[in-house]
C-alpha cells in the first residue's frame, strides 16, 4: 500500500466563499482537543496521535 504523500494544510480545511466559512474536514479528539487521523487499514478507525484515543468505524453489512 503506497502512502498517498504529504498533506498541505489547504487540503486539511473546506472552505466555503460564498458564506465565508472556514470548516475542518478531519474530527476534533473528544478527550483532549486535537486533531483525529482516519486509518484504513487493518480497520478503519478515527485515532488520535495525542492521547491515544481510538473510535472504531462500524462497516454496514451489506445484505
């Protein structure tokens, strides 16, 4: 699996001109605040390089 590079921090943000807003696209860790990584691999999951805080993203089964 190659790694996809580095990420400008332009690419971490969606900005909105038309109401002038500015909103990140990554979530903020509950427990202490920072910024949350998606890893997909071996589980896709929401983790926090800070505290170590881990929420595991459920899959859908597919019927």
């Amino acid at each position: 699996m190659a790694k996809e590079g580095k990420r400008f921090r332009s690419q971490l943000y969606e900005y909105d001109y038309s109401t002038g807003t500015i909103r990140l696209k990554n979530k903020v860790c509950p427990r202490c605040g920072s910024v949350m990584a998606f890893h997909r691999w071996p589980k896709p999951r929401w983790h926090c390089g800070k505290c170590n805080y881990t929420i595991f993203v459920s899959e859908a089964k597919k019927a």
